[in-house]
DNA sequence: AGCGAGCCCTGCGCGC
DNA sequence: TGCGCGCAGGGCTCGC
C-alpha cells in the first residue's frame, strides 16, 4: 500500500527522531511481524537493545536503520517494509499500545529524550528484522537519507528509485526495451525500478497516455522516457502533498493523513469523466488487482520502435 | 524469461 | 441486524 511517497513521508518523519538515539528496550506483541527476520524473536530483540541508531534512509517502499555498537561503522540495520497497511508511530513513552500494533521499541534521544516507535499492522504483510549491511554495488548512497553505500542484504536486489540520484536512466531504459511484457507489470517491477505501486503506476501511465497493457517491446524510446517523466512527476507531487491517505490505514508518524487522494486521475476514479477527455474512467482486473485507465487517452499502440 | 496462482493476513463496505 | 463476498497502497515462491 504505501509507495514511495508514503515511506518517505515515514522516512522523513522518523529521521530526526531516531537519529542518534539509543534503544531501550524491544517488545514483540506479534512475532508473525519478524517473518523477514532470520531467527527467534529474543534474537531480533538482543540484538536491538543497546544500539544506537544512526539515521532512516529508503530505497523504493523500503526503510531502514542503520544501527552500531559503540564506535564501529555499522554492520547491520533495522528493516522494516510496510506491505500493504504497515505504520510507524511516534508516540509519548507511557502512551498505550493502539490496536494492530505489532512491535513497540523504547528510544532514548540525547536532545529530544525518551519516546517510543510503535510498529502497527493490520494485515501483516509487512515486517521488520535486523539484517547485515553489504557494499552497493556501484559503491554510491544505498539509499535516501545518509550518505552511506552500504544496503541490507534483504534489499540488495531491489532496483535504485527513479528519484535517487545515481539512479541510471540510460540502463534502466536499456532493461526496459529488452523485456518480454506489458508496461504496468514492468513498473511495478521492484528489480526494475522501485517505489512504484499499484496507484502511480495507475497515474503516471493516464499522465503518459499509455495504456497498463503495451507490451513494452512496442513502446518507444521517447515514450518510454516520457512516462518515466510521469513517474517522477507524480511521485513528487504526492511527496509534497504528504501522500495518499483513503483512510486511517496510512498516515504519517504523527497519525496524520496525506492529500493526494484528491489529486488522483485514474486510480480508483472508475465512472468519472477523464479529466482530460471526458470519457468515463474504467476498472479492469489485472494481476489480482485494478487497474485504472481512460478507454479513449491510453490505447494500445501497434508502432514499432526502431530497435532492431 | 515471464507469468499465473497461491500464500502471507485483517477489516471494511456493500448487497442481499 | 447479520452474513457472505469482494475489495484493499505488497512481495515472495513455486511450477509451468
């Protein structure tokens, strides 16, 4: 459920509040919460309790901490994706656990003093553990939010963001013309390109005209580049509106929800008017969930690129 | 390669 | 009022 923009807005949210502060304690109501997390519980927690966390930083829909042990670089983080209904919670240190809440961290921050994080989560497909640092590969930031070329191994496959700066755009455009599929399964390829979801994908192909289904072998260089413009428009545009809220399942830290819900032209605007063309905006099934698209802006196109 | 299906889950709104 | 159904911002694995 959240895409990038709403893991950022929890990213952004987090950062000041556990930058340089140190884990009290850990308490795991629901272990099915730690699926990602190689071992026991009590395993997840030892190796939480004491450590000071060094900053939040993102790739796509996942965050996480990187944490140390006195004076050395770190070696691990703490992970945490939100699947599809996942919230971190800043809250007072005595507030009572609010409903779904999964796992509670006690922090202690040299300026703001103590607090507490809690990680709720309705349907459990999200997660958190604690999982090694490895090198990037291409030796920059991991990630959003430190200067830090070092990435958990759990996210070590997932694709550089369109909004991160050494995100290749030549490459990614080169991996996208030799695929074997259709468009809308291709963005929300996390080994592709990352932080796209079932709502921006929606929006920036009806921002792109392009139609969920265009096999990408038919799209053309200019074109593929210009939806990728989309993304990047639609992604910002939704950061800066503080993301999409439908309802109480996503807000930020603060339990406050996001605007862009109202800036939405095709996610979930089935029997509108397109609000380009008027026509009325249809639902169709596809991979299990909708997708959104005005019949008359987004059809499929039979042109050829000039690839051989 | 790529793709569909199945799986991990809970809760909401709707129609009957 | 109650129940069953379809719906939901994701991702991983398996077998074809």
């Amino acid at each position: 459920m959240p895409e990038l923009p709403e893991v950022e807005v929890v990213r952004n949210g987090l950062q000041p509040a556990v930058t340089g502060a140190t884990i009290e304690s850990v308490e795991v109501l629901d272990e099915r919460s730690l699926k990602r997390h190689d071992g026991p519980a009590e395993d997840f927690v030892e190796r939480l309790t004491g450590a000071q966390l060094r900053g939040a930083v993102r790739r796509g829909k996942f965050l996480w901490l990187p944490i140390e042990r006195v004076g050395d670089a770190p070696a691990e983080a703490l992970v945490a994706h939100l699947g599809m209904s996942g919230q971190v919670l800043l809250r007072e240190p005595q507030a009572e656990a609010a409903p779904l809440t999964r796992i509670r961290f006690a922090l202690a921050h040299p300026v703001h003093g103590p607090l507490r994080v809690d990680f709720v989560d309705q349907r459990i497909f999200g997660s958190m553990a604690v999982d090694a640092l490895l090198p990037t590969r291409d030796g920059a930031a991991a990630g959003f939010g430190l200067p830090l070329a070092s990435i958990p191994s759990q996210v070590a496959h997932i694709a550089r963001d369109p909004l991160d700066p050494a995100f290749d755009e030549r490459a990614f455009l080169r991996r996208l013309a030799a695929k074997r599929t259709t468009i809308k399964r291709a963005l929300l390829d996390q080994t592709l390109v990352s932080g796209i979801g079932n709502i921006y994908a929606d929006e920036a192909l009806w921002a792109a005209r392009v139609h969920y289904d265009q096999p990408t072998e038919s799209l053309s260089r200019p074109r593929a580049r210009a939806l990728l413009d989309e993304v990047r428009i639609v992604l910002r545009r939704a950061l800066d509106e503080g993301g999409t809220s439908f309802d109480a399942q996503y807000v930020n830290v603060n339990g406050a929800s996001g605007y862009f819900s109202r800036s939405l032209r095709a996610y979930g605007q089935q029997g509108t008017p397109c609000a380009r063309c008027g026509r009325l905006i249809v639902r169709e099934q596809f991979m299990n969930r909708g997708s959104h698209f005005c019949p008359r802006c987004q059809r499929i196109r039979r042109v050829r690129s000039s690839t051989a």
